[in-house]
C-alpha cells in the first residue's frame, strides 16, 4: 500500500519513527512529509533513513515530478502523526503553504489523523471545532490518550501509541472509518452529536454523621460507559455517587464529560431528573439504595448510650429514580437501566432482569451476575443485554470497558431500528 505519514511539530514526533518503521516492516511504502515545524523535532535523515526514500517538505523540490499533488494522488492512506493543533487547524481551513498541506487536499484516500498537544490546545473550543469538522468530512481521529505529556503535565493530549495508530490506519484503509475504530478505543466517532447522562457508582445513606448504608458499587462500569460515549463523540454528563478519585480520573481528563459527585440517593435523584431532560440516551449504572433510614440520627451514636439495648434502624423506600425519568422522558430518548442480580443460575438472572425491565419500562436492560465473588471490585463484567421486547439481544463483556463498547453499540443498533421511545 502507497502511505503517507505526514509529521507535524510536536515532542510526539519521535513516536512516529517507530510508526514509520512498523508500515514499512509491513511491506507498505511509506513516503513521509514532514512539515518545517516537524524537522525541528527529528530530522530529514532519520526519516529517510527510516522509510528508505527521499524526504521533503516543500512543494519547489522534485517539481518535475508535481509531487505537490502527486504524493497525495497515489496514496492509499493518509496518516498525519503528530498532529499538532496548528496543523489541524490548516487541514480544516484547506491551507497549502507547504508539501503536507497540498497532499492532503489532492488526496481522495482515507485520511487518519493522531492528535498530540498539551491539554489546553486540545481542550479549546478552537481545536474541538476543527476537529468536529474534520470528523465530519470523513478525516479518522485516534486518540489523543490522556497520560504524561512534556514537561510536568499530564492530561489529555497525549499521542496514542505507535501500534494502535498503525492498527486502526490498517483498518482504515482496508475498511472504511468505520471498522476503523472496531475494537479500538478513541477512533470511532459514531456518537457524535449526542447527548448521554451516565450515573456511577453507590448511593450512600447516611444513619448518623459517620456511618451510611452503602453498597459495593465502584463505579468503574457506569465511568467506563461514560468515557467510551465521550470517545467515539458524545457529549456525556456523568453522575458519580461515592466514586474514588482514582476510578473518575480517565472521565475527569476528558474534554467532553462534565462530572457532578452525588451522595444519596435523593442527590443523584435531583440531578438526574433535572439532566436527563436534555438527552439522547439515559444510561443508569449507579447502584441507587431502594431504602434510607427514616430518621438520621444528629450526632453520631454511641454504644455507652443505647447499651444492652441495640439501636432498630427504621428503613423508608427512596424514590425510584428510573421510573421518574422513564415518566418524564421526551420523544426519542433511549432509556438503559441496570440489573446487578444473584441467581442460581443464568436463567433465573435473565428472568429477574426480564421482569425488572417490565417493570420500569426501559428500552433496554443490562443484566450482570453479582455475588460476594463477582461482579464487585473487579476490572471486568458481563453483560446480558435483554430489549423492550423482553429478548436477548447481546450478551457483552470481557474488560469493563469492553462490556462498555458493546452496550454502546447495542444502543446504537435500538436507537437506528426505532427512533421513538420504546417504552
Ligand atoms: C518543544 C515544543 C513542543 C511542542 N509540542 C507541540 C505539540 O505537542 N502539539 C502542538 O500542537 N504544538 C506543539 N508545539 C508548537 C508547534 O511546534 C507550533 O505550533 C508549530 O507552528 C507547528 O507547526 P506544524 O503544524 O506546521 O508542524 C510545540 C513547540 C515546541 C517548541
């Protein structure tokens, strides 16, 4: 295959001569164009050296040739590897000032571009911009991850590595945009444009100023939903109930999930009911307690206070949060519940899943085993996904991310089949 890897100027660049290196290794021909910026990080004979063949950046060199629009005219693929904001900014203005600038406008061939910036260039509504409307011309973007950048810095930003950049081109080209991103994450962007409210995590109930009925929700599936949304495009409202600081980071490094903590389950009620008004699609991962203990107690109870006689904890019912926003929902909003459920066996879980989607009149339910050895405290699920029709549409899982994609991907498939409420 005839590749172009364009190279911009960014720290990242060097990544990029193992990404050369893993397409010619491939057998592909790879021409490399680096822009002047780009030769200030790693210079023309590491490339040429890299990919075997001459490197230029301006469109006066091999004029004969008209490689200003020759290169992009035979490429199969086009990967631009750092792209620096500036340079995403030119591709999405059409600017042709230099040899990368041109090959991308004469191109007609897949174009995959692997964002690296510090997370302020990446996080302005200028960059977004740029990027929303490269998406919408069929440009593929991967990545950018969220780790350790230049400098002291983390966040998002960061390239994605070497591997996936040339996996999901392969794909690319072999595929089209969308098997670009099948399998990985970052690079589809088949929910752009929507809205999602996930909730996350356990609801705590308190009994006194120190202690509260809780469960053992960690919130990893519920913030694996919401930054599987934001990465394949979705703008994504995550309300996390008593998740540790640690599982909310990936969701807290990303441009497009906004992040409320709630405590109780009355919290999470008030700001669910008044966030799923404006949404495409409802996802309820958090574990809500279905019951609070009527009356909290002011200060802390003491054993010296009640001894020989042990406190009666009074349990109230919570408002089921699911049912109200079911009640309220507008016209074409895509409503998952979930199920955590012991069972004997997989057909008593799937009966119980079954008849709580009756009864709370979701389109769709997430079913997953859970017990004092599963379910909890782990990085991976599985998960039975049962529909408004009480069938078993999929059965996902693996890591929780994972079980993640392939939820999103059943609501993807609901949602094109019947675009009004399910009920
Ligand atoms: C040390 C250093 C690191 C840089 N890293 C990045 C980067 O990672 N991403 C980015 O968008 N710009 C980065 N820049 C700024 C770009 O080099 C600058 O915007 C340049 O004009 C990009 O040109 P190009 O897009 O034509 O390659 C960096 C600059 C310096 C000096």
């Amino acid at each position: 295959m005839f590749i172009v890897l364009g190279v911009t100027g960014g720290i990242a660049a060097y990544k990029s001569i193992v990404l050369a290196r893993l397409l010619v290794e491939g057998g592909h021909e790879v021409h490399v164009v680096p822009t002047e910026d780009a030769l200030r990080f790693v210079g023309k004979p590491t490339w040429e050296a890299i990919s075997r063949r001459p490197v230029t950046t301006s469109v006066h060199e091999d004029v004969p040739e008209v490689r200003h629009v020759a290169l992009g005219q035979r490429a199969d693929l086009v990967i631009v590897a750092p792209a620096t904001a500036n340079t995403l900014a030119k591709m999405t203005a059409g600017l042709a000032d230099d040899l990368l600038g041109t090959t991308l406008l004469a191109t007609r061939a897949p174009v995959l571009v692997a964002p690296a910036m510090h997370t302020e260039m990446w996080q302005h509504p200028a960059t977004q911009q740029n990027l929303a409307t490269l998406r919408d011309r069929g440009v593929v973007v991967v990545g950018p991850e969220s780790g350790r950048l230049t400098g002291d810095d983390s966040g998002p930003g960061r390239m994605s590595e070497p591997e996936q950049i040339a996996a999901a081109a392969l794909r690319l080209a072999a595929g089209g945009a969308e098997s670009a991103g099948a399998g990985t994450p970052g690079t589809r962007d088949d929910w752009h444009g929507l809205a999602v409210l996930v909730t996350a995590g356990g609801t705590r109930e308190p009994i006194d100023p120190v202690r509260y009925l809780g469960n053992r929700s960690s919130g990893r599936q519920g913030v694996a939903v919401a930054v599987a949304a934001a990465e394949r495009g979705a703008r994504v409202r995550l309300l996390a109930a008593n998740v540790e600081d640690a599982v909310l980071a990936e969701a807290g490094a990303h441009p497009t999930i906004r992040i409320e903590r709630v405590g109780t389950a009355a919290e999470l009620e008030a700001a669910a009911s008044a966030a799923a008004a404006g949404v495409d699609v409802v996802v309820m991962a958090a574990a809500v307690a279905d019951y609070r203990v009527d009356s909290v107690a002011e200060g802390k109870l003491r054993k010296e206070d009640t001894a020989g006689a042990p406190p009666v904890l009074r349990l109230v019912e919570n408002p089921d949060i699911l049912a109200g926003i079911v009640a309220a929902r507008p016209a074409g909003q895509t409503l998952v519940g979930f199920a955590a459920e012991t069972a004997e066996s997989e057909e008593e879980l799937l009966e119980r899943g079954r008849r709580k989607r009756r009864r709370k009149g979701v389109d769709l339910l997430a079913v997953n085993a859970v017990g004092w050895a599963e379910g909890f405290e782990t990085g991976r699920n599985t998960l039975h996904l049962i529909d408004a029709a009480d069938e078993l549409i999929a059965t996902v899982g693996g890591s929780k991310r994972e079980a993640a994609e392939g939820l999103l991907d059943a609501v993807l498939a609901l949602r094109g089949r019947d675009e009004t409420p399910l009920g």
